[in-house]
C-alpha cells in the first residue's frame, strides 16, 4: 500500500516531515545560477572531536570551520560553549593548488606510539589534528590545523584521490581511495609513510572507511565493487554481491555490524559485514529498476550514504535532488527529507547531531538529524554488536526473536 502511495504522490507530498535546516556556507561569487567546473564540493568533514568542520570551498580551496558542537553552530556565530566557557579555535581558508576532491580529519592519540627504532625524528606531533586533502593530480597534502602548517605531501597515487578517512583509532593511519584503482594505507606517525596498497581488481576506488574497531577496511569502485579486507592481514574477509552500477560512497554503523553501501543503482543497500547478507535495499526510485536499468544512466544515481551516531539512522543523497534520513526499521519510506539539488557528498557530525551535505555549485548545506532518546533494547544491541559477529549470535542463549533483533534481521 505504501509502495502505492509512492507511485501515485510526489515524495515531499508524502513524507510529511521535513529535516531542519541549519546553516548554509557559500563560496565567494555563488550566484546558484551557473556552474563553473572545479567549484564542486566533492567532500567534507568533521574532526573527530566536533571542534572543526571542512569542506572544498570554490576552486582549489578548502574552508575549515572552528565549530561550537553543543550549539550546533560555527564558532563565528557563537564562541560560548555549554560550560560557559569561550571557544577560541580559529578557522582558515587553505589554498591546495589543485582541485579539491575529497578531504579527512584525524585525531592523535595523546601518547606516543612505542616504535622498534631509534630514529625520532618526525613530523607529526601526537596532540593535533590532521587534515587530509586529496587532489586531482593523485597528491595528498597534510595539513596541521592548530598552526595551519603545511606539514607534508604524500606520493604515490597516479590520479583524483577520491575519498580519503583516518583511523578512528587515534593511529593517524590514513587510508586514501583513488581513481588509480587501488587504496593505500599511510602512516602519520612514519611521517607519512605509504605502508600497504589493496588492489580490489577495478579500474576506480570511489571511497574507502575503517570499521569503528580498526579491524577492518571497506572499499567501493566501479563494476559494483565492495570489498572488505582484514586491516592487520590485508586479506580480502568478502566481497559483497548485490550492486548493478558503480558503487560511490561506504560507511560501518557505530557498532561495526552492518555496512551501507551507495550505488548508481538507485539503491543504498544495507549489509551484514560478518555474513554478506542484505538487510535493508534503501531505494530512491519507485518501482525498482531491473538490472540491465539501473546499471545505466538511470537519472537516480545514489552518491552518498552515512550512518548517524545513533546507529538507527541513515542519511542519503540521491540525483533526483532529496536529501532522505532513514531509520533502519522502515527500508519503504524515508523519516524526513529535504529538497537539494545537485548534491555530491554527505557526511555526519562525530556527536550525530548535523549532517552536512556539499553540491555541485560549491555549497555546503547542514541539516538536523532526528534525535530522540533511544530505546535501551537498541542501546544493548549496539553494545552486544560492537563484540559479537552475527554468525556468535546464534550461540547465545536467547531467544529465537531476540536473536533475529540483534542480527537486525526485524524491527
């Protein structure tokens, strides 16, 4: 009946819930008009610790925002914090000299990681946060946001570094995606040292995540690839089998048990990462396309998929111009939508308050995500997951039900 509605109502007519709207940053010289090639947002991000945000801003540059989590505004707007105190973080506009196509941030651990040698000389000082920016020219720079320092160049790729993501781990352990087809892991603390390349077998890589624990390493290409590696072996875990198009976009929920894929497909599909099973199909276009359509150019490419803090939550962007935020118990109908045409990239805040989206004519546009106080079932299950693989579930004394709930296998 649902699937009716759909076909015969325009979606803004049927989701009735709109997302919040909350700051909009323009690049000098927007007119929303015309489209001028290399002004594109291809990407952006959030510190670990919500204290900056960054984005590619117009040509070239990437604008780093000092951010005040707790008032879900720029510290420009507002430098007062919950406790009272002043915010003082700076921001900055940093010139990469080529266009920008994907950007990271990643926090330090406070101390130092023990090394086997006696060298000490290093580049990076374990208490800042890096920034990670990748260009088309397949260059990474770092750059150290306290000082908004240059600090090094990384080497190595052939082309556009597509998607770039640190360690959650405080390792400053970087892994870059690029249209060379491989992904490389790097080492901060090795001053930069390119230690590991994955070659998953396509002719582009479009992004590449860490699972929360670091164990693992997802990547997304072209000829709808989706591969999963262990991150300390290097060996491929599973390949995930189920795309019709290029896969684009690739986020792990905050408990690392399931997978979100993004797809010109028209789909984002949810995985089991331990089984390789679908869980969800996120579809954009009513009645699904068969195959041999939605592997062209179907006009409902899906360009980016993230998971929200909560875990219960996913935010995708899609060509038909909606920005959709889904719950994980309702795969028909998105909970709240938004109108944004041209989006490119979607990211989600480290406290899963805001989710940010860039567009094509180089504007960033942010967004409230629902926030509610989570049932403590769900809470436990997260807890559960974030130790136990689906395939340990079926061990536990527990219920047939409960099971299937823990393995969000139902609502």
């Amino acid at each position: 009946m649902r699937i009716q509605h759909l076909l015969e109502e325009n979606l803004s007519e049927f989701v009735t819930e709109q997302a919040t709207h909350l700051l909009e940053f323009k690049p000098p010289g927007n007119n929303n008009v015309t489209y001028k090639s290399g002004r594109e947002t291809w990407d952006n991000a959030w510190a670990p610790d919500g204290s900056y945000f960054a984005c590619a801003f117009g040509e070239r540059c990437v604008k780093v925002i000092p951010w005040n989590h707790a008032k879900k505004t720029s510290v420009k707007l507002d430098n007062i914090n919950e406790n009272g105190d002043i915010l003082t973080h700076k921001g900055c506009t940093i010139d990469a000299g080529e266009l920008v196509w994907s950007v990271a941030i990643g926090s330090a651990v406070s101390e130092k990681i023990p090394r086997t040698c006696s060298i000490n000389y290093h580049h990076v000082r374990s208490a800042n946060l890096m920034l990670a920016i990748g260009l088309n020219n397949g260059r990474i720079k770092i750059w150290e946001l306290d000082t908004n320092k240059l600090i090094t160049e990384l080497y190595d790729h052939k082309t556009v570094v597509r998607g770039l993501h640190f360690a959650p781990d405080g390792s400053l352990r970087l892994a870059s995606a690029s249209r060379d087809g491989t992904i490389k892991l790097w080492d901060m603390y090795d001053d930069g040292n390119m230690y590991k390349t994955l070659r998953p077998g396509c002719e582009w890589m479009y992004a590449a995540r860490w699972s929360p624990d670091c164990q693992k390493i997802a990547g997304v290409g072209s000829a709808r690839t989706v591969v999963v590696w262990d991150s300390n072996t290097y060996e491929v875990i599973r390949k995930f089998i189920g795309h019709h198009h290029n896969v684009v976009d690739v986020d792990f929920s905050p408990d690392g048990a399931l997978l979100v894929t993004a797809s010109y497909d028209t789909r984002a599909v949810v995985w089991d990462v331990y089984t390789g099973d679908v869980l969800l199909e996120l579809c954009h276009l009513f009645p699904p396309p068969r195959p041999i359509y939605a592997s062209g150019a179907n006009g409902n490419h899906v360009r980016g998929a993230v998971f929200s803090h909560d875990g219960k939550h996913i935010a995708t962007i899609c060509d038909d111009g909606y920005l959709r935020i889904w719950t994980i118990e309702d795969e028909l109908v998105p909970q709240q939508i938004a109108t944004i045409p041209d989006a490119l990239c979607v990211a989600c805040s480290p406290t899963g308050s805001i989710v940010s989206v860039g567009t094509r004519d180089g504007t960033t546009s942010l967004f409230a995500f629902p926030r509610q106080v989570e049932p403590l079932q769900h809470l436990c299950r997260m807890a559960l997951r974030t130790l136990t693989p689906s395939q340990s579930v079926d061990k536990l004394w527990l219920p047939l039900k409960v099971k299937e709930y823990v393995k969000y296998r139902c609502p």
